[in-house]
C-alpha cells in the first residue's frame, strides 16, 4: 500500500530527536499531529491533535474544521483528560463538542461506572479495565500494542454509548515518501454498516498514521497524516 505524506514522518521524528524503534515502555511526553480527512476522495477536513502527559495526567486535544463547503458543519472538538498508570491510559472525562451540540463522559472508577450525557439524556454503563474513549483510544496502542494474529478488544465510549469493539490484527507495509514503514492493521471481521481502519507505525510507537472509517451512509473518510512532531 502506497500514500504520500505533505511532510516526510521519518525526517521529522528523526529531527525531534527520538531513535527510531524507541523503546515503548518510555512514551513521549508531548506529541502533536496533523491530518487530511478525505471523504469519498474529497477533500473532507484537517485535524490537529495535541497529546501531553503531565505531573497531573495527560491530555488530548483534537479540533478538526471541514474543508471547503464541509467548513459550514462547524468546528469539531474532542477532548480526553486522566491519568496514566502500568496499563496505559485511564480516562476521566470525555468532551465531544461540534456547534450546539455536545456528548460528554465521565468515568468514575471507584464506583467502575461511566455516566454519559447527549442532548440532555444521561446513560450509565459499566466500567471495565481498559475502557477508551473516541480520543483516547488511538494513543492507547503506544502503552498496550497490539500483538499480529491475536484480537484486540476494547471497550469505548462516544459519550453517547458505549460498546465493545474487537480488532483483528496483521501485518502490513506501507509506504511513506517512498520508504516502507512496517505497520499493524487493524480491522473488523464483521464490522455492519460502520467500520473503522487502522494503520499504526511499530517503529513511530504505534501512533496511527493512516485510518479509514466507512460511516452509517456507506461513505468513506480517509484519514492521513500530515505532520509529525514529539517533545
């Protein structure tokens, strides 16, 4: 599989000064990355997202505006803050935010109870270990890989519901610029009307770097990276 990148991942990783392959049991602190949403091979919209760990926890940050005629669905803002342990990331709270509309998710841990809300209805699911959200998710990979040929499953909430999800999971090579970058594919067997793709870097610390997702319609986004850059 080939696709081009605005700006080359391998001069900007090897610029931020991290080693290729670096060992995944030491995360980046900060990272930050930039997308091409293309939607049925026009283009869609431009996400960026900002991941920081701090003394406190981390954060995630995703604001993704619509390109051309899309511009007037509005501004989209997701938002993931908690904490980050052995197992990788444990959210606290969730924020989607597009105009007036907002879905939103609290997990109380203690209790091992998630309390959603959407247009003013409330849901309460049941926490397990390792339950994601729509932000969180992609960043999890860097704490809790996935392993080639067994599923991954995962618990994940939009703020609006919560479902568990299984991936099955394969080798595959892309191309960046014209040099190869050994992935992981994950993918539905069964995945209905809606589906989710991705493609994460082994040697980047698992950070997706393609993704496809065919939505409810049977439309399908594409999304890329762009830009790369860690601290």
């Amino acid at each position: 599989m080939k696709f081009t990148v605005l700006t080359s991942l391998l001069g900007l990783f090897l610029f931020s000064g991290q080693s290729i392959g670096q060992d995944v049991a030491k995360p980046l602190r900060k990272i930050a990355i930039e997308y091409e949403v293309y939607k049925s091979d026009i283009p869609f919209a431009t996400i960026k997202e900002e991941f920081e760990i701090k003394k406190q926890g981390y954060q995630i940050t995703s604001q993704q505006k619509g390109s051309g005629v899309f511009a007037l669905l509005g501004e989209r803002v997701l938002t993931s803050k908690g904490q980050v342990n052995a197992y990788g990331l444990v959210p606290n709270k969730f924020t989607l935010q597009q105009g007036d509309r907002l879905k939103q998710a609290t997990f109380d841990w203690a209790n091992k109870t998630i309390n959603m809300q959407y247009k003013g209805k409330k849901r309460t699911g049941t926490l397990t270990a390792g339950t994601q959200d729509l932000s969180s998710f992609a960043y999890q990979f860097r704490f809790k890989p996935p392993v080639e040929k067994q599923p991954y499953q995962v618990a994940l909430t939009t703020g609006k519901k919560l479902k568990n999800y299984t991936y099955q999971v394969e080798a595959q090579t892309i191309e960046l610029d014209g040099k190869p970058v050994d992935c992981l594919h994950l993918f539905q067997d069964s995945p209905g009307k809606e589906s989710k793709e991705f493609w994460i870097a082994k040697d980047y610390q698992y950070l997706p770097i393609y993704i496809v997702l065919v939505d409810k319609h049977g439309q399908r986004l594409e999304q890329t990276v762009t830009k790369f850059s860690t601290q």
